[in-house]
C-alpha cells in the first residue's frame, strides 16, 4: 500500500530543510524513495534518468510510452517540444547544420518546413509566442531561467486536480532538481526557485 498521504504531508517540511541546507537533493528524494513501492520507485527513477539531459534519447521517450503514467508522458512531451524548438531557431539563427529532432509530431513538422519567424507555430500551438519571445532574449542566463519557469508551471498544470498519488511526488521531484539547478548556477535565482516551491507548498489546499 502506498503512503502518498504521509509523504505528500511531508513535503513542505522537506522544501524547509531543503532551504535550511540540512539536506541536499539527494537526501531530499531518497526520503521520498524509502517510502514508495517498487513499482512507483521505478517511476520516480525513470525520472531523474531523465533529467540529465544526455539521456533524453529515442530510447527514453520509448520507455515513457510503456510506463503508462500521466505526469511522465505528458511533461517529457512538453520538455521535448521545447529543446526541438530551441534547437531549430538557434540552428536558424546561427545559421548552423540542418538540426537533429527527436520524436515525430505535427510542432515536428512545422519546425521543419516553415520559414515564419515562429516556424508558423503561433497559429496552432497554445504558449507559442511566449517561447519564442524567451528565445529571443539576448541573456542567455536569463533565456533558460524563463524556459525553466514553463517547465515549472507545466508540471503545475499537470498536478492541478490531482491530491494524493504519485504524480504529485513527481512533480515535487522535478520542482527541487530545477531549484538545485539553479543552485549550482546562480545563488540569487534558485533562492527565487526555492521560496517558489515553499510558498506553494504553504498555500496549496491538497496538504
């Protein structure tokens, strides 16, 4: 039997010690880890597998289809929209080598035909020209904090009606590996992620 409740009751604390820096990321997730069941386990796996980016292959997205869960297909799919669209306008805009995509789909398609500014995506894809107008920020420290903003909010989405199971969890997960992120690359902006995470925790009704 799985312990959501009490793990997802337990989650604000975790961001606290998170912040106070009496766990890291690490110690963070095994906590959770310890209390899930092997099946969930694997998921949660499956995850931070796929949070480093060199792992984000064919393969993987292979995988995700067969472990059937809401959280991971829907947020890969969207994180692989947005590394397909980044790479296809710096490739435009640098004017580099015709640009390798991953997966097939109608975003796909329009990156490979269209020569609008927005590869005709404006038209047919919610959150379009927010993504474009971060890809045209000349910071490019700035560019990924924004793009990590929408992975942010994108998992919010996916979370928004759910209460106690395991995509809850992901979505904790994937939250406190952006903060840890941020981090590693800029003290003042993962504060800004970190306060993010607690005042959600706080202020949200399904704890």
């Amino acid at each position: 039997m799985n312990n959501f409740p009490y793990i997802i009751a337990g989650l604000p604390q975790l961001a606290l010690d998170f912040e106070s820096r009496k766990s890291s990321f690490d110690s963070l997730v095994n906590t959770i880890y310890i209390n899930c069941s092997k099946e969930d386990q694997k998921i949660i796996d499956w995850l931070l597998f796929g949070l480093k980016e060199e792992n984000l292959t064919h393969h993987f997205y292979r995988i995700l289809k067969k472990l059937n869960n809401p959280f991971m297909n829907e947020f890969f799919e969207y994180d692989l929209m947005l590394r397909n669209i980044k790479v296809a306008f710096l490739s435009r805009k640098y004017k580099g080598a015709e640009p390798e995509f991953i997966g097939d789909s109608f975003v796909i398609e329009h990156l490979k035909s269209s020569k609008a500014p927005d590869f005709g995506l404006g038209m047919v894809m919610d959150g379009a020209s927010r993504i474009f107008q971060i890809m045209e920020m000349s910071d490019l420290l700035e560019r990924e904090q924004q793009l990590d903003l929408l992975r942010w909010n994108k998992a919010n989405d996916i979370c928004l009606f759910r209460l106690f199971d395991i995509n809850v969890i992901l979505c904790f997960i994937l939250k406190a590996a952006i903060t840890e992120r941020w981090n590693k690359l800029d003290k003042a902006e993962g504060a800004i992620f970190l306060n993010k995470l607690i005042e959600e925790l706080r202020s949200t009704k399904n704890i």
